[in-house]
C-alpha cells in the first residue's frame, strides 16, 4: 500500500510518538511576524531558554505595518511598540529579520515562497492560521498559536495529532474570468466552514496540474477556511522551476539533486485516502461571498440564497448573515453597491493576482465614491510590478498604490473599513468586524472581480467587463 505525501513527510520528521497519541514533530522551517512573536519571546526569557537552532527561523513584519507611510516612529503607538519588539528579539537570537530596509519585507506567506524557503518535503509552522499556503509546494505547513511558536523556538519541534487526507480533484478545465480564488471558494461552499476538520487537504486534479505556484498557493491558503488543518498540492516539473534560482533554494551545483529527492515526497499511485471529492471546473463560476463566513458562497449570476432553503442546523447562521449584511429574499450579490476595493492578502497579493487585476482595471476607472486599494503582498512583488507598470495601470484607473503588508484583510493597521461599508475584497475571511468596523460587511472575491467591482461601483461579472473590452 503506498503513502500520501503527509504521511510521508510526517514520518521522515517524526521524533517520537507521545503518550497523548501526537507526534512530536521537527519542524524544518520556522516563520515569525510581530503579533504572535512577542508572547513567545517573553515566555522563552521568563523560562531563561535560548533558540538553539536561529538559522530555521526567519521573521518579517506584515499584520501592523501601515501601507501609505512607514517611517519611525510608526504613527500608531502600538503598532511601533510591535515592531521595535521583534526587532530586539531577532537581534538578542540571531534571527533573519526582512524588515522594510531589507528589500524582502512583505507578508511571511508570501516572502517565504517567494525567497525560496519554502521548498517540498519540508515541515512549515507559524503563528499565523494561513501558513497552510506553503502546502502548495508539497510541505506540511501548519498554523500554530504562540504557546507552540515558543515551543519551536526554543526545541525546533511542536506537539501534533496527524490528519487524516480527503484527496480533492477538480477535473477539467476552467472557464474564462474563472481563477483560483474561484475553486476554493467553490470547495469551501461545497464541503462547508467545517467540512475539514481533522483532515489535510490534498488538491488533485487536471486543475491544479495546469495551475502556477502562486495559483496553488492561493487555494491552500484557505484550506484553513474549509476547517482543514492543512492543505498541499503534490510537488510537480512547475513547482521545481518555481524555486530555481531563488536565493535560499539549493544552489544550481545541488538542485537536480534536490528535485530528485523532492519527486520522491509525493503520493504514491496507491495512496490510500480516509475520503475522495472529484469536482467538475465546468461547474465553478467567478464566485462571491455573501455572508459571515467563506462557506456562504454563490456564482456571481445567481440570487442570495433563502435561509429556508438551508438545513435547520445551519438556519440560525444563515439568518444571522441576512440580517448582518441587509439581505433580503430575492436579491441578487451582482448589482450589489460597494465603497471599498482591496486587492492584496496573503491569499492574493502576488504578480499574477495584481496582473489578473489590471488587465480589467486598464478598461476604466474607478468609480465615484469608491475607496480602491492595491497592496502588494511583498517589497519584492511590488518591484515587479513596478517594472511591468502595473502600478501605473492601476493609478491611471484611480487605485491607491501602497506599500506591502497584510492591509485591509485583517485592519491591524490604520487600513480599516467605516460604519456599514461594504467591501469587494481579495482577502480571506468575511467575519463580522474582520476589516476593522464591527459594522462593516465584506464580499470576498478575486483580485479580477474586485477590480471589475471598483469600476463598476456594484458587484459584476468579470467575464462581462473584459468581453466589453475585448481583453
């Protein structure tokens, strides 16, 4: 009988099995940022440990960091406080610290790809629930709560009960105007919020064997969304040519040896799976959310659905999301008003996101009254762009061009949403008071249909607005 690759990268960094029936686990790559740092950092001095291995660990700042200016002292008090901390701690450690004067400063899920130290075969944890995005290079990568970031700094390894593995195929291929976001949205409303508890998640399918990394990257991210512990796409000849060349991949004297061995962590042919989906890509359309949870999804031509269509157990949620976002029976999520656009996130501030977007952007501009924003994911990513002028195709049609970090997906920063707004976002979490008002209503997206929705002013089919333009 073959192995998954979770098992298989589970067993290879298995240390031992505990009496509570977890593994304790190695974990090969240790990523930080400064909200969940601070309170592993001080339980580390109060306990009068050291880091023993600071070469695995890498740290960034993101979820605090404003995107219109970053000069010292950061306006928000707190804020500055945060980032002068992780700072210290870097320094007292020994810890690689890509702040803003590194050039590397961005989003850690995006900049540990993006640098090469995500890799396959690899164990991955960070205090951050969407670590799951570096799955997508075929790695174990698991968020973890800051008790368990002090655990891996100070013993490189984390106390973890294995998953079980729902292998998902989405078969086929996808439509115009139709992205990543779309497939994962599609799944989480398919298999629900909860769907994926206690299992991993592996994406199979002809889909993903045509997908780019930052597209795979894009689903795992969410993975966390649908409930899984985490979600990965086996490594491929694409993955491979991803990582070569980036400066912590294996030199070019070592890499044919690394992609060997990285070939023998996926799947076998006769892995065994606790349970199989196969989705058709025929049935995924540009979708939208239109509740308090990424589960509550629709294909942007289709009405809201009616809280009595749904099982009872999930009536009180359901009713709770009409009256929180103002719906009523019969109305439609295309048409419906916005006054904030986002694109960026750990989810989709990548090139590809910001180029899908302003190939749509280049076709108008933004309408009035609405705030449009484009956060790129990394200092790297926005030097990218830059140099393909996409940053001029956006300010052309009327975007905010800003400077990387987490921004408005989480508004730990002075990015947030006012009152009742309602924002098209690329992000990946519509919770109540996710974006900084405890009113405020988001509708979550691809970079391509928030972009469209900026101007246009109301949710729209991005399929209709580059037939329009001919792009």
């Amino acid at each position: 009988m073959g192995k998954s690759l979770l098992d298989k990268v589970w067993d290879l960094h298995a240390v031992r099995e505990l009496d509570s029936g977890q593994t304790q686990l190695f974990i090969g790559l240790h990523l930080v940022h400064e909200v969940t740092s601070p309170q592993a950092f001080a339980m580390l001095r109060e306990a009068g440990l050291d880091v023993p291995f600071p070469d695995r660990t890498f740290a960034t700042v993101d979820h605090i960091i404003p995107t219109d200016s970053q000069a010292r002292p950061l306006r928000d008090g707190q804020a500055e406080v945060m980032l002068t901390e992780i700072e210290k701690n870097c320094r007292r450690h020994g810890i690689r610290f890509f702040d803003p004067a590194s050039g590397h400063q961005g989003i850690v899920h995006v900049i540990g790809p993006e640098l090469g130290l995500t890799q396959p075969g690899m164990t991955i944890a960070c205090g951050d629930s969407h670590t799951s995005t570096h799955g997508a290079f075929g790695a174990v990568a698991l968020g973890i709560g800051s008790s368990q970031v002090r655990d891996v700094l100070a013993s490189q390894t984390l106390a973890m009960a294995r998953p079980k593995v729902r292998r998902i195929e989405v078969q086929g291929k996808l439509g115009p105007g139709v992205f990543a976001k779309d497939v994962i949205l599609h799944i989480i409303r398919i298999l629900g919020v909860k769907g994926g508890v206690g299992f991993a998640y592996e994406y199979a399918g002809s889909v993903f064997d045509a997908m780019s990394m930052e597209e795979r990257m894009t689903v795992c991210n969410m993975s966390i969304e649908g409930g899984a512990r985490l979600g990965y796409v086996n490594p491929d000849d694409i993955t491979f040519e991803y990582l070569r060349g980036r400066p912590y991949a294996p030199p070019a004297d070592r890499f044919e040896e690394a992609v060997a061995w990285w070939r023998t962590v996926g799947s076998d042919a006769d892995a065994e799976y606790a349970d199989v989906v196969r989705i058709a890509a025929s049935d995924i359309a540009p979708t939208v959310t239109w509740g308090i949870n990424p589960g509550q999804a629709i294909g942007v031509d289709a009405e809201i659905p009616d809280p009595s269509s749904f099982d009872k157990h999930e009536r009180d949620v359901v009713e709770d999301a009409y009256q929180y976002m103002g719906w009523h029976e019969g109305d439609r999520i295309a048409g419906t008003k916005i006054d904030v656009a986002f694109i960026g996130s750990c989810t989709n501030g990548r090139l590809s996101d910001l180029r899908e977007a302003a190939r749509v952007a280049k076709l108008g501009r933004v309408a009035p009254n609405v705030k449009a924003l484009v956060v790129p994911g990394s200092q790297d990513v926005a030097r990218a762009a830059e140099a393909e002028g996409l940053d001029r195709v956006f300010r052309d049609a009327g975007f905010e061009w800003r400077l990387p970090g987490c921004s408005m997906c989480l508004a730990m920063n002075p990015d947030k949403l006012q009152g009742r707004q309602v924002c098209a976002s690329s992000s990946n979490r519509n919770f109540k008071g996710r974006q900084g008002s405890p009113s405020g209503r988001t509708l979550l997206m691809s970079p391509a249909m928030v972009a469209a929705a900026a101007i246009q002013g109301v949710v729209t089919d991005v399929r209709e607005v580059l037939g329009k333009g001919n792009a």
